[in-house]
C-alpha cells in the first residue's frame, strides 16, 4: 500500500511538472537574411534579382538617392522572397552606390548595396560604324536623314534628344541603327541641339547638331521662278541670275512702300558701279492682289523699264512681282522662304526695302534686314554706304 502511495505520488508529480512546463514560453529566435546582401554591376542597363529570407513580415526602405534602381518587391511576410532588382545605365563614368533597410516587424534590419561604376576594357562595346565625327553642321532645309548604324554588345540602350532641340530633331532607334531626322529651319538665326545615345558611362554617345538660319553665312536658299502679269516667257529663276554673278543683290521691295522707292535710285548707283565687277540684282515686288497696273507705273515711273536705245538691252535688273491679298502682302509663300514660318506667329518680323546678297552657289552670305525706317535722307544715305562698302570689299573693287 506505501508503494502504490508512493508511486502515484510520483506520477502526480510528473504530471505537474509537464503542465507547468508547457505553460513557460519558449523563447524563439527571428531572424532575416538577404542574399547577395551587395551587388556591383556594370555601367549597362542590368535586369536581376536578390532573395530576403525571414521568420517575419519585413518592407524596404531606400537610403538616399536610388532613382535609377528599381525593387519589386519591397517588402513582404514568412519565408523566402524573390526580390526583382533593375538598374538604368550609368549616365557618366562616376561610380553610383545604392543602399536600402530591410527592416522586420520585431525590428531586425539588413541592408542590400547596389554599386554601379565604369567598365574599362572590352566587357562592354557601343560605337558607330566607321566612326563618324560626333558633331554634324546640316543645311538650313531638306536635310536628307542621317543614319549610323550602331556596333554594341549592350543589350539595352536608348537615345533621347536635348529639350531644346525636340522640336526640329527626330530620333528613330532601331536594334542596330539610329536614324535622326532635321526638320527645316523656320526662322532667321541658327540653333544646336543634342542626340545623346546612352548605353552606360563611357559608352554614352554625344551627337550635336547645329543648323544654320536663314539668314547666316553660309545658308542656302531656295530657287524660285517669277514672272511678269501677262507677259509670255518672261519667267525668271534666281539660280539664272547668281549662277552668272560673282555676287547677286536680291531686292526685296514694294511699290506701296515709301521708303523703297525712296531707296531706288541708290540701288541704281550700287548697280552702275559694281556690275562690271560681278554684281547682279534681281528685284522682287511684294504687290498687293489686283493692282498689277500699280506695279507696272511703280516701274515706269522710277526708270527700271529703261532700254539701251542702241542695243535695246535692258538698262537695269530684273524685277518681278508677288501678289497676295492685302493681309497677306508681307506674310506669303515667298517671304517665308527667306523668313520662315515664325513670320506667322509675330516672332519675326519682315521689313522693306531688305537686301539679301548671295554667292554664285546661290548661298548667303550677308544680309541687311532691320527695320531701318528711311524716311530722311541722312538714314539713306548711311545704309547706302554701308552696303557700297560691303560690295567692295567682296569685290575687291572700287575703293574697297
């Protein structure tokens, strides 16, 4: 009986022992692990991925600059997440390091480095076929697309255009070619802009464009043809007048413009004294629509119908008319030729008389614009000397 008592006694204190150990928490041991906890990669566009592993819910949190990392994921609960990771191409050759906190809910942390730097040697290429010059001085209009095929082993790159060039520059990028397009210049000065091929760091490709205004030295111009109201045969190009000159003055006036008529007997003396040498005129009237005969008076009265009475060879130059309605008189077809199209917004404006000297290829090479208004003849006279003494020293004449 004392040992069945005591048995018991034993197997009640067992008991108890259990019970009260099960009621003890355990302790438990968290933990978070990310793995690679450090990435260096190239200065290429790089697609890839790391996995956190944890016992708990954890989230992300970047530490200063990682705009040009990407995380998906950034955060997540028990076991083990795949965590995508992108990284841009490095815009310069300055190494980058992007740092990020995986922190739990228990308050363990982690943190995940990313490094971006330069690669020299031959891991990586990007260059253009036969090795173009990086800068390009295009014409003023119908500029033929330009197109460079491109040599890489970087699978991702890509080419934006500077913002202040976005609307006359158009790049097309293809696997293995970059195919740029320049639109027509719409005003009087020249303007630049960028095309930047970016594959990383020293592989980024920088290609300026600078294209020359209507009005500059160097700029083509346009042929055109005119002809006289109601006269047969009588058009006339502008490439049969330079083609045949050293220098060709084209005159811009109007019949209706004081200051243009006013100018015309000095024009008359540039034209005596220079054609000998190689200057040539061709006269183009901005005439308002239905008052050809106005025109045709404007002429006769001011002597540019003259004939040489022995050879009946006319005295002066060629001139020719454009008519338009009224509204449209200074703004037209042929003054955006030589203005552009900003001539219809204000932003540039036209004045008369203009003076546009061109070369035997027909290219600018100076001209004289401004809204000189010739109302006395002190100001017409000064112009008057101004283009006398630009035509000698072209010339190499007179004085000059």
């Amino acid at each position: 009986m004392r040992e069945f008592t005591l048995a018991k006694l034993l197997t009640i204190i067992g008991l108890s022992l259990f019970l009260l150990s099960s009621c003890i928490p355990q302790e438990q041991v968290e933990y978070v692990h990310v793995s690679p906890d450090k990435l260096t990669k190239g200065p290429v566009v790089w697609n890839g991925s790391v996995t956190v592993t944890s016992s708990e819910s954890w989230h992300m949190t970047p530490i200063g600059n990682t705009d040009w990392c990407t995380v998906y994921p950034d955060k997540g609960v028990e076991g083990t997440t795949t965590v995508a990771i992108q990284i841009e191409a490095l815009p310069h050759v300055s190494p980058r390091i992007a740092i990020y906190e995986i922190k739990t809910t228990s308050g363990l942390k982690r943190t995940l480095t990313i490094e971006q730097k330069d690669v020299e040697g031959d891991e990586y290429y990007f260059y253009f076929q036969d090795d173009p010059a990086l800068s390009f001085s295009v014409s003023s209009f119908d500029v033929q697309p330009i197109r460079l095929s491109v040599l890489t082993n970087v699978d991702d790159w890509t080419a934006s255009v500077s913002s202040d060039a976005g609307d006359w520059l158009i790049v097309e990028q293809t696997e293995d070619s970059l195919l740029i397009s320049v639109t027509d210049i719409d005003e009087p000065k020249g303007r630049e802009g960028v095309v930047t091929a970016v594959a990383g760091g020293s592989l980024n490709k920088i290609l300026t464009f600078s294209q020359k205004g209507l009005h500059e030295y160097g700029a083509p111009t346009r042929n055109f043809s005119l002809s006289m109201p109601n006269v047969p045969d009588s058009e006339l190009f502008f490439k049969d007048v330079y083609s045949k000159s050293r220098i060709t003055l084209l005159f811009i006036w109007g019949s209706w413009c004081p200051g243009c008529t006013n100018f015309i007997p000095l024009v008359k003396q540039l034209h005596e004294e220079f054609k000998s040498h190689g200057l040539k005129i061709y006269g183009v009237a901005l005439e308002e629509e239905g008052k050809e005969q106005d025109f045709l008076d404007s002429l006769n009265d001011n002597g540019l119908l003259d004939v040489d009475e022995t050879t009946s060879d006319d005295i002066w130059w060629k001139n020719r008319p454009v008519f338009s309605p009224l509204e449209e008189r200074k703004i037209n077809y042929f003054t955006k030729m030589f203005y552009g199209d900003k001539l219809l917004t204000g932003e540039v404006k036209n004045f008369l008389p203009a003076f546009f000297f061109v070369d035997a290829g027909g290219f600018i090479i100076r001209t004289y614009t401004e809204p000189y208004p010739l109302n006395t003849q002190e100001r017409i006279k000064s112009l008057y000397n101004d283009l006398r003494l630009f035509l000698s020293r072209q010339l190499e004449c007179c004085g000059g």
